[in-house]
C-alpha cells in the first residue's frame, strides 16, 4: 500500500472492501469509503489499531450531487497520526447510523450536526437542540438556507428611535436622515 503506512493501518484497511486512502503526511490519512462500511472500520481502528480519540464529526453539504459529506477525525496516540474518514449519504432521507457505542463523543458531534444540517442519526441518544433552542426555521448550515429571505419572512421591519436618541438628535447630534 505505501511504505509510511504503519503495518496496523495496512492490515486494517485491507479488510474494508472499496476503500481508498490519500496519505497527505505521515501523520495524516484521508479515507474515502461506502457508508456502510464506516462502522466496520471505526470498530477497526479502535480496536486493532488504537484509535482511541474521536476529536471530531464534521459535515459539508453538496447541493451539486444532493448529498451530504460526513467526515469521521480519528486520533491514535500510539501511531500518531489522524485518519479522516470521508463518506457520502444521500440529503434525502438525511439518515445515517449513530457510533456513539464505539464513540461517547459523537453524540455531542451528532447532535451539532443534526441541528445545523437536519441529518438524522440513529441510534443517537439526544438529538435535541442545544444552540438554536428557539429556532422554528430550516436547519441554518445548509447550503440552501438564505438568511436574508428568512428574516424578511420571519420578522416586520420596524424604525428604531428610542427617547434617548431622539433627544441627542434634538440637539443636532446622533444620525441625521
């Protein structure tokens, strides 16, 4: 496979069927792989290969091909490298299996996703909202979201001149119109 691939690596990729690694330095690996593959070789990782630390669950939505991108960061401290696990589900139904059994930290990645993205992991054990906890609108991060069409369509427009303003511009100061 390559010759700065640690043996540990080696064999575990071997074992997931149609994956495909881009090694950008020794201590970082991209992975592209089928979606129903992922858990197989996160279970992998973690435990033949000792890649212990979910630092993080990132998303990117692709309105062009109507998918989203989600991309797995896995940290071993004992080869010392990151491994990106890149996968790609459809936008509709937006669903994908929760690693929050292999992983306690991705019910908090999970969760951020759900709410900014609208994807649906099941299996995840909360998936309510904890930024936008009194938000009615779409989910904010995709790319569709226009936010000045959703303030225009979700607030009145309204002039502000509070007293005190008004009594500086009495005196000529303060914004003059």
């Amino acid at each position: 496979m390559s010759e700065q691939l640690p043996e540990v690596l080696e064999s575990v990729f071997r074992e997931i069927p149609n994956l495909i690694f881009e090694q950008h330095s020794i201590r970082r690996l991209r992975v592209k792989l089928r979606p129903d593959a992922l858990p197989a070789l996160l279970e992998l990782l973690k435990g033949r290969a000792g890649y212990l630390h979910l630092s993080a669950i990132s998303c990117v939505d692709w309105p062009q091909t109507d998918e989203f991108e989600l991309v797995y960061h896995l940290w071993s401290y004992e080869v010392k490298n990151l491994v990106s696990a890149h996968i790609y589900i459809p936008k509709k139904p937006g669903r994908y299996v929760s690693v929050y059994d292999l992983y306690t930290p991705a019910g908090f990645f999970e969760r951020d996703i759900h709410e900014m993205f609208g994807v649906y992991f099941e299996g995840s054990p909360n998936l309510e909202p904890f930024i936008l906890t009194e938000w009615y609108g779409p989910p904010p991060m995709l790319k569709s979201f226009s936010t000045v069409d959703y303030v225009k369509d979700t607030f009145k427009s309204q002039a502000y001149s509070p007293e005190w303003l008004k009594e500086i511009q009495a005196k000529g100061g303060g914004i003059v119109e």
